[in-house]
C-alpha cells in the first residue's frame, strides 16, 4: 500500500508542477496520466500494483465525471450559450440518435458473434462524450465560444441522457420486461432520468447556495473551509439524484448551471478547489485505468475490436455530428472540428461496469471493444487537441482580418 501510495504522491507532486508547460504541449492530461499507469504497472516495470475491483473504478469515475461536470457548467459562459443554443440542442437531439444508429449498423458489419440487442449496447456505451478529456478543448479561449459551449453542453447532457437508453437495451436483452411494454418503459426511464436529475440538482443547488451566501453574510465560512462546499454540493446533487432513480450527470452540469447563474460574485474563487479536487481524481483514475485496466486487457484484442474503435471514433460520430449541424452558420472546418472532438472516457467507463455485472453472453467483447475505443481517444484526442485548436483558431482570427 506505501509503494503504491508514494508512487502516487510523486507523480501528483511532479505533474503538478509542470503542468502548465505540458498544457503546451501534445502530451498532456489523460494520455500522460494513462502512459504513466502502464509503465509503472504489472504490464511495465510493475512498481504499481493497484488492486481496484471493477465497482472501485466505477465509483471513481462516477466521482470525477460528477465533479467536472459540475464546475465545468458552472464555468459556462451563459450569455453565449443563450445565442448558440441551437447547437448542443441539434447535437443531443438529431447527432446522438444518429450516432447510435449508426454504432448499431457498423457493429452489425462487424461483430458477427453478437447479437443485435448486444450491439445496440455497445453503441449506446460509446455514444456519449467526456467532458475531462473535453476541457482542453472546451477550455481554450482559441476556439469560438459558440463552438465550446455547444460540445460543452453536449458532452454534460449526452451522457444522462444514453443512461436510460442502455438500461432499456439491458432490460429487453435479460427479458425482465415483454414487448408491450417497451414504449412505456422507454418513456418511463428516459424521463426519470432526466426529469428526477433536473430537479434534483436545481433544488439542491438552489438550496445550497443560498445556505452558504447566508453563512458567508455572517462571516461563519473561513478560509480554509470555503474550499469545501462546491465539491460537497457536486456529489450531494450526484448522490442524490442516483438514489431517487434520476441520472446524477444530469444532476451535476443542471446544479453546475444553477450555481454559475446564482453565484456570480465568488464563483471562481469557490470553483477553484472542485476543480483541482476534479482533477486530482481524474488523474488517479486515468493512472487506474492505465495500470489495471488496459495492461490486462491488450491481449484480448482482435482486429474486429480496433476496427469498430476505430470507427467509433472517427465516421460514427463525425458524420452524424456534420448532419445534425446542416443548416448551421458554421464552416464545414468547423463542423469536422466538433465532430472530432467527441472524446470517449469516463462516462464510458461508468458504463462499461454497469454492462460487466449483468454477466451478458458477448460481455467480454463489449467490455474489451470499449476499453480498446477509450484507449484510442485518449490518445488520438491528446494528441491532436493542442494542434487543432490552434489550427482552427488561426483560420478563426484569418477570416476577421
């Protein structure tokens, strides 16, 4: 446990204090950490032995995806988000459909050892984004704010939104449920899902920051505690909205908005530590991910597996993306830009345990078929992030001059 912890600590140490001139660079964030997690593990040198059951990553993930979401949200620029709405709006309710869709049809050409409720599955845990592999693109004030709001938003709803999809797909393929009754069940989940979650998190949001604008009046809140409500508040919505059947992802970037909206005077100041806790988390989970994931996983691979991941993340998602965005006031560089950047992380992960415990006939082939496409948009993402927000942001500022 010490080895592992040290391991850890100086790692944290070490990229803490060069990552600001690793943001700079091509290699930065999920692809180090995940890099580092693999050398240092059973499959490299073997120094870090993490022995993280499925359920450990799991919560993990759900941790970390809770509290980007949140802050994330609640860094939206709200005034730019009410002009181009139209874009996460087209992206969640045309490009999401259509990317499981055609997940399903390219699955189908590819698999020909599952079946088609299998299939479905996989495409429904692939279609969703991430928003922390997101952030460097989502963040940087090179790309058109439109362009940032819209992938942000989308990556903080289509998540939430594919949750009840899949259990759908996961109830008929168990049949716990018969034929008559999959419009209503379809109805049901998808709008407790995202009615519960709403809710939740803007009452509890609402809640929480007139509670702590209150206590800050009074003079009750110190320095050293300050740091602490945003990332409580993240998980409560989170906690909360799972236990009562709603999704805690939409939970999380709703009550993001909310607090953004409402605490306008302190916001980024108590952002500050979620964010670095947001952070810390998605760096132990990616060097999780890395150590005791992918080093186990490597030698199931088979070209079936790294041709749909590859498809997944180039054809399946782009083309729906460019589709759902005809008719935009935007360029067809634009268009491939955000249809690229729809990274595949830790939503999937999440995802990927839930399908694992249901013991499905094909779940070694899902299970593998997702790590293989998270492991190549970490890295294709990684490295191609920095580049291309460059690129567009340079063809941006041309077309002004």
């Amino acid at each position: 446990m010490y080895v592992n912890l040290a391991i850890l600590a100086v790692f944290i140490f070490l990229y803490s204090v060069i990552s600001g001139r690793l943001d700079r660079t091509v290699f930065n964030g999920a692809i180090v950490f995940t890099a580092f997690g693999l050398v240092f593990g059973p499959l490299g040198f073997g120094f870090l032995n993490l022995n993280v059951d499925a359920e450990g990553l799991s919560t993990l993930a759900e941790l970390t995806l809770a509290l980007v979401l949140f802050t994330d949200a609640a860094n939206a620029n709200l005034s730019e988000l009410k002009h181009s709405f139209r874009i996460p709006q087209k992206l969640l309710l045309i490009g999401l459909p259509l990317t499981i869709l055609l997940g399903f049809l390219a699955g189908v050409l590819v698999f020909d050892g599952l079946g088609l409720l299998e299939i479905a599955i996989i495409a429904t845990m692939l279609a969703p984004t991430d928003a922390a592999l997101g952030k460097a693109v989502v963040t940087n004030e090179a790309v058109p704010s439109n362009i940032r709001e819209g992938l942000n938003v989308e990556s903080g709803l289509n998540d939430g939104i594919c949750v009840p999809i899949l259990f759908i797909f996961l109830a008929f393929t168990t049949n716990t449920s018969g034929e008559g009754s999959s419009s209503m069940l379809a109805l049901r989940l998808v709008g407790e899902a995202i009615g519960i979650g709403a809710a939740i998190g803007a009452g509890l949001t609402f809640l929480g920051v007139r509670i702590l604008g209150r206590c800050a009046n009074l003079g009750w809140v110190t320095n050293s505690w300050q740091q602490l409500p945003v990332p409580a508040l993240a998980v409560t919505c989170f906690a909360v909205a799972q236990w009562l059947g709603g999704s805690g992802f939409i939970a999380c970037f709703v009550g993001g908005l909310l607090f953004g909206g409402l605490e306008k005077q302190h916001k980024f100041k108590l952002l500050l530590a979620a964010e670095g806790t947001g952070d810390t988390l998605a760096l132990i989970t990616w060097v999780v991910f890395g150590a005791a994931v992918v080093g186990q996983s490597l030698g199931s691979l088979s070209w079936q597996v790294v041709i749909y991941a590859l498809l997944s993340l180039t054809i399946v998602r782009m083309l729906p993306v460019f589709l759902a965005l005809s008719g935009m006031n935007l360029r067809t560089d634009e268009k491939l830009f955000m249809g690229w950047f729809g990274p595949r992380g830790l939503a999937s992960i999440v995802f990927g345990v839930i399908v694992l415990n249901e013991h499905l006939s094909g779940g070694g082939t899902i299970s593998i078929t997702v790590v293989c496409t998270i492991l190549l948009s970490v890295i294709a993402h990684g490295l191609s992030a920095n580049p291309l927000v460059a690129a567009l942001g340079a063809r941006v500022k041309g077309s002004f001059l």
